[in-house]
C-alpha cells in the first residue's frame, strides 16, 4: 500500500491528545466484536481444509486457544473429508497453554470435559453444556476411523485459524499428542498435550459448538501487526472470514462506538471516516494489509486513532465488519 501524504492532517483532526504533550509509548488495543450480515453458524469457524493426516498409531491433532470470553460448549464434530464412520475426540480445560514438544502436559481427569469414543461420523455428539470462563485455556483433539483399527485421520486446516466465539476474535493454534486417542486413559488421565514451536502449524479441525454462536459465525479480524510508532510505519492486516469476498475496506475514524449495527454488519468506530483504504483480499488466506507511515512529530504523541476493517461480497450478498483497532500513537 503506497504513503499517504495527508496522514498528518488526519490524524490530527482524528484523534486526542493529552493537554500537555509528554512522553507517549506507542499503543495497540483491540475492542468490540467482529459481525457479518449472514452465513452464520452454530460453531466456531474453522480455517480452510488443507490435508487429511493419517496416523496409524492413533495419536491426534487439534488445537487450542485462551477463551476471550465466557460461553457454554454444548457438542463436538470432528470433520470428516476421508469419509471415515466413526469419530473420536476430548475437550479439555486447562489451566494453562500446552507446553512446545518435546515437552508436554499430561490432563488430569478434571480437565477433561468431554470425551467421545468412536462415535458415529458426521454427526453432532452433544453433551452436558461446558461453562468456559474468560481466560479459560480451551484444548481440542479429534479424527476418523473405523472404530476397529487404531488409525485415525485428522482434517488439517492451513494453518493456525483465525476464529471468533461469540463474536470475539481469536487465534486457535496446534496441539498434538503422542498417545492414543482411542483408549479410556485418555478419558481419565495422562494424555500428552504439546503446542509446536509459535504452533502454526496445520489444527486439527473439530467442531465446538456454542450457545449463541449461530448469532457471529464467521466474520471479518482485524490485526495490528505492527506499533504506532512515530517516524516509523504500522502495519493493519485483514482477514475476511468471508467465503468468497469481492474487496475489503478500511475505515479510520477517532473513537469508539459500541457495535452500532448496519447493513454490512455493527459499526465499531465514530463517525466521520477520516480514511478509506481499498484493501485487495486476493490470496489463499483472504487477507489483506495496509502499511500506514507515521508523521515523526512529537505533537502528535498520544493522539488516539480507531480503525475498522469490512469485507463485501456482493454475489451472495454477504459482508461482514471487523472489531475495532484503536491506536495510541508514541514513541
């Protein structure tokens, strides 16, 4: 994306600063919920089908992620592209992030809370509802089989998958184990849980299903990669969570709104727009970035900037808005 030249001018009508300029650190904070106009579901969002992997040991992958929020898991579903009839998965919360292999943890029986043992395929294995607090660390394992053998098929994902519950974004990233899966002391005791270096890795894909979900489904993430940082460049990145979308917008403005609902999805940022920036949404991830220069001048030092990310496919037609940005320019 090539400098803006007014960027000065905008953000000084855009944001606040501080009576008194002092020394300011440079600040990202993320706000709001993600929302899109349709194609919502009753689970969390999975990224992309990529491979299926086959271990004829019965291990398993899957992923896991800090819950951003409070929710109420109800059933599971394993994907099942290798057309397998029996499936075979464990919910755990933890108290912590898995550990990277080599290391690992072993659950404890109070940590598992669901667990489902050759259950039919392609079908919702509900259960007794899961109460998951903010900050809960959830963990996910799953795959196919013939319920006979101990191979089991994972479906992977691309990578790690950008997720929201209940509106709220998240990255899910991988865990694995080395035990098996299909064994009764994975239902108790002892199954080893590790992430994999960053853990962007391929997930394993599993349906959660959450009270209220079919409400968000998926939805566009907005993603500060980078600090404002005057004198510097920050850089936005936008995921469209959107099947097929056509084009990406973003949209800065200088405050907050509380998810004011539209045509295209809830309006997180004030109006007017100060920017709006065409961001292509052409590769494999559907995403897209911006790179914003910052003015290197001291005044500008605290001044409060929010942005918005939306995704329009006009075929389906189904469009979608990100959660908010806010930044703090600085040092």
């Amino acid at each position: 994306m090539r400098p803006i030249p007014i960027l000065l001018t905008l953000f000084s009508i855009g944001g606040v600063a501080p009576e008194g300029i002092v020394a300011q650190t440079a600040t990202t904070t993320d706000y709001g919920r993600s929302s899109a106009t349709g194609g919502h579901l009753p689970y969390l969002p999975l990224a992309d089908f990529a491979n299926s992997f086959d271990s004829t040991s019965g291990t398993s992958r899957g992923y896991w992620f800090r819950s951003p929020t409070s929710c109420v898991i109800t059933g599971l579903s394993v994907e099942n592209e290798a057309n397998r009839s029996r499936q075979s998965a464990a919910l755990f919360i933890l108290g912590s992030a898995p550990p990277v292999y080599p290391a690992f943890h072993y659950t404890t029986a109070s940590e598992v809370r669901a667990f489902v043992l050759d259950g039919a395929a392609n079908t919702v294995q509900n259960f007794a509802p899961v109460v998951v607090r903010a900050g809960d660390v959830i963990a996910v394992l799953g795959g196919t089989g013939d319920g006979v053998s101990t191979t089991l098929t994972t479906s992977y994902s691309l990578g790690a998958m950008r997720s929201n519950v209940l509106g709220f974004n998240v990255v899910a990233r991988r865990i694995l184990t080395q035990n098996i899966l299909r064994d009764n002391i994975a239902k108790g005791a002892g199954l080893g849980l590790a992430t994999e270096g960053v853990g962007d890795g391929p997930c394993g894909r599993v349906r959660l299903y959450v009270s209220g979900q079919d409400a968000y489904g998926p939805a566009p993430h907005l993603v500060a990669a980078s600090a404002p940082v005057l004198g510097g460049t920050a850089k936005l990145e936008l995921y469209s969570g959107i099947a097929s979308p056509q084009i990406g917008l973003l949209l800065m403005a200088g405050g907050r709104l509380p998810g004011l609902p539209t045509p295209y999805g809830d309006l997180n940022i004030t109006l007017p727009f100060y920017i709006t920036l065409p961001i292509p949404l052409g590769n494999v991830m559907k995403s897209g970035s911006a790179s914003i220069p910052i003015p290197n001048d001291d005044n500008l030092a605290g001044v409060i900037v929010d942005w918005q990310g939306v995704v329009l496919d006009f075929a389906t037609p189904l469009h979608g808005m990100s959660n908010g940005v806010e930044w703090r320019l600085g040092k």
